[in-house]
C-alpha cells in the first residue's frame, strides 16, 4: 500500500496504467419493473448472465493494466473513522437518512462498503418503516458498474461528476472520498458540486461519459440531458483559472432522444491518435445539432466559433482521424441497431488496441477492414492470442447482458493513469 499511483491521463488511448471498476453485484438484482424507471433503467438485467459476460472485460484490464474495484478502494478508506464520518454524514443528510447514521458507524469496513452499493436494508423497527413500501433505507446503486460517469481523470486531477439524477449522487461522494482520501492514490479532486452554491448551481451537470481528454491541451465534451452547458461553463472556468498558454475544448450537443444517445462516448469514441468511432447521422450527417470550439488563453476564453463536425475540429488541431462507422456503412437500419447496443462505445487500453462488444457485428467487421485485428477476449486472457505489438486490435467481450443495461466498455470502467502518447 505503500506505492502511490499519480493520477495522469492526457489522452483517452495512452497505454493503460490504472483503471477502476465495480462488478455488478447484488444491486442489480435489487430491481423490480416498478423500480427499473427510476433506476435509469429500460429493462432488468440477469446479474447470472451480465457477471460472467463482465468478468471478460475485467479480465482484458486486469491482464492488460492494474485494475481495482470500488468497493476495494472504498473499504480501504472507510477505516478511517474520521472518513467514515465525514462521508456517512454527508450521505446520509444528501439521502434523508440521518435516524440510520448511528447504526452505520457501528458497521465493519467491509460490510460497509457492501452496503453503501448494495443497499441499506430498511429496519421496520416503527410504525412508519413497517408499514413503508420501501426495501432499503439507502438505495442499491444500481448504475455503479458504470464507473465512468462519477469522477473523470484529466492531467493530473480528478473532476468529480456532478450526476443529473439523484440516485447517482452517491456514486460521486464514493468516488470523491476514495480519490481524496486512499493512501495508493496522489489527485488533486474538482467538485463541481458546493453546498453553498445550491441555487446558483443547481444547473450544472456533468458526467464521464461526456467527457474525453483527446490531447492534454485538447477536451471534448458532449452536451445534453447528463451534460449541461453550465456543467462545461464550469470546466472552462477551471482551464481559465490555471492560466495556461492555450488550451481548447470541443463541444458536441446531443439530442434527447432516443435514450440511446445520453452521452457523447456512444455516439463517438477516440480509437487511436489516428481513428475514432463515430455513428454516422449525428457525428458526420447534416444535423442542427451544433458542433462548437472554444479556446482559452491566459485565462480568457479567446474565441468560440461553429465547427462542420468533431473530427474536421480535431483535425484543424493536428488529430487527424479517419472516422470508422458504428454498424459498418451499408445500412442505416444495422447502423441504428448497434449504436442503441453500444456499438461506438470503445475503450482503448493501448493506441489501436480497443475493447468493444461482440455483438456488433458489423462494427467489428468494419473496424477489421481498416486494419484491426479481431481478438476474442477469452482467447486474450487464456493466453491462447496475445495483442500485436505495434499494430491495432479490437478485442471483443460478450454482451448479450450488458448491453441491455445502456452501455459498453468505455461506460463501465474509469482510467485514471495512462502512459504519455507520443504524437
């Protein structure tokens, strides 16, 4: 425990050094077709399936990174009874759940952790809690394995998310409370979030699965129902207050609709210093969904102009990518199936070595014509195929489950460290 792990990521496809996750557990069960709406859910996961089909991805992390689990990390920290009070408390008045703070404390670290992601069984130990139609008196985090949205690496910091619905406000607080408080990890934590700002905040929004670091002077970010544009505004204001030479942020808005599209990595994700992902109609296709660039200087904001799209943006910034289409280039029809089973949601754990699902199809044979070697994963972790030394890979893990819950590999894991990308 000695070591410590600087946070560093200057790109989204660096060499992967440390990445964090959380397998899905309990908390997926802990869900009824009554309660999946308000758990950000369109349809109930069969946690038997989705384990072992996420089990391939940790798998491909672990083999190819240093890999840890969040509710590791979050006992290691809990240990600390002045942590533990702090974050007990603040997650308990958040929740309206003060009557159960004392009980808490009194709970090993381990066990702890398990309840803060699994659910805090209600005590009906009073007329009001026995007659209540409620199972926990805290919730089961049911998005948790979505790591990516609660906090968000960029340089040498950690920007805390600021979650758009509140049954994910806790996954923030963890996240935040690991980051700032475990002895193997050295960041600097942004909150968007203060107490004392909650009416003049109370619009700022943003999430990990808007946000990429494509060069360490370079960030695209999408806008939409996670992300708002006082979320970014705060972003801006964090570049603006280092008062560096010259740093630029990309802004993608996004539809509402469909569900599919909630975050920018599913509709476009960095493959390479050469090759993203993209689905077609929105990233490239004529659309009135704007496409912004914003530089900062010195500590101003020194223009904000109208892009055609992300990829002719990036390329005016010297990254030149060749865009790769979600669902392959024949049909608008496959392009549309893929995408909603996140089909342009990638992670790279090494330039051109990517991890996507096997069940797009159409994807996979696309990103093979241009050169990517298809890997299966368990092939990958058997060692019975290793990853081309210098060439480009994707790496496909199973998803018939996973899928259905609204995301992919980029979606269910959070880099915090990776090896500086020459360009």
């Amino acid at each position: 425990m000695s070591e410590k792990l600087n946070v560093n990521v200057a790109s989204e496809f660096g060499e992967l050094e440390g990445v964090i996750v959380h397998t899905p557990g309990l908390e997926v069960e802990e869900m009824t077709p009554e309660t999946a709406k308000r758990a950000l859910y369109s349809d109930i996961l069969n946690l038997a399936v989705a384990g072992k089909e996420y089990q391939q991805m940790k798998g491909v992390l672990s083999k190819a990174s240093r890999c840890f689990e969040v509710k590791d990390l979050l006992s290691d920290v809990l240990t600390n009874d002045i942590v533990r009070q702090t974050l007990l408390q603040e997650i308990c008045t958040a929740e309206g759940a003060l009557d159960i703070l004392p009980a808490l404390l009194e709970i090993q670290s381990d066990e702890l952790a398990r309840q803060l992601i699994q659910g805090v069984p209600i005590k009906r130990d009073n007329l009001t809690r026995y007659l209540s139609q409620e199972r926990f008196s805290l919730a089961p985090l049911h998005n948790f394995l979505f790591t990516r949205d609660a906090s968000m690496a960029f340089r040498d910091e950690v920007v805390i998310g600021k979650m758009a619905n509140k049954v994910r406000d806790r996954e923030a607080m963890i996240m935040e409370t690991i980051f700032k408080n475990h002895p193997m990890l050295e960041a600097k934590t942004i909150n968007p979030f203060q107490p004392n700002e909650l009416m003049t905040g109370k619009n700022r929004m943003i999430e990990g699965g808007d946000f990429q670091v494509a060069r360490e002077d370079v960030l695209v970010i999408g806008t939409g129902i996670r992300t708002s544009t006082e979320g970014i505004d705060f972003i801006l204001d964090a570049i603006k207050a280092k008062k560096e030479k010259v740093h630029h942020v990309l802004i993608q808005e996004l539809p509402d609709m469909p569900e599919s599209f909630i975050h920018l990595d599913m509709v476009f994700t960095f493959l390479d210093r050469d090759a993203c992902m993209v689905y077609e109609p929105l990233i490239l296709g004529t659309n009135r969904y704007h496409t912004i660039h914003i530089q900062i200087e010195n500590g101003e904001v020194t223009s904000i102009s109208e892009e055609k799209n992300l990829p002719k943006a990036l390329k005016k910034l010297g990254i030149d990518l060749k865009p790769i289409q979600c669902g392959g280039t024949k049909d608008i029809w496959t392009q549309e199936r893929e995408q909603w089973h996140s089909g342009a949601n990638f992670l790279a754990i090494a330039p051109g070595q990517v991890i996507g699902y096997e069940r797009n199809v159409n994807t996979v044979e696309e990103l093979n014509k241009n050169g990517f070697e298809v890997i299966k994963a368990e092939d990958y972790i058997s060692g019975k195929a290793t990853l081309p030394k210098d060439g480009k890979c994707v790496i496909t893990i199973a998803g018939s489950e996973l899928a259905r819950g609204g995301g992919g590999a980029r979606c269910m894991s959070m880099p915090f460290r990776r090896k500086k990308v020459e360009w």
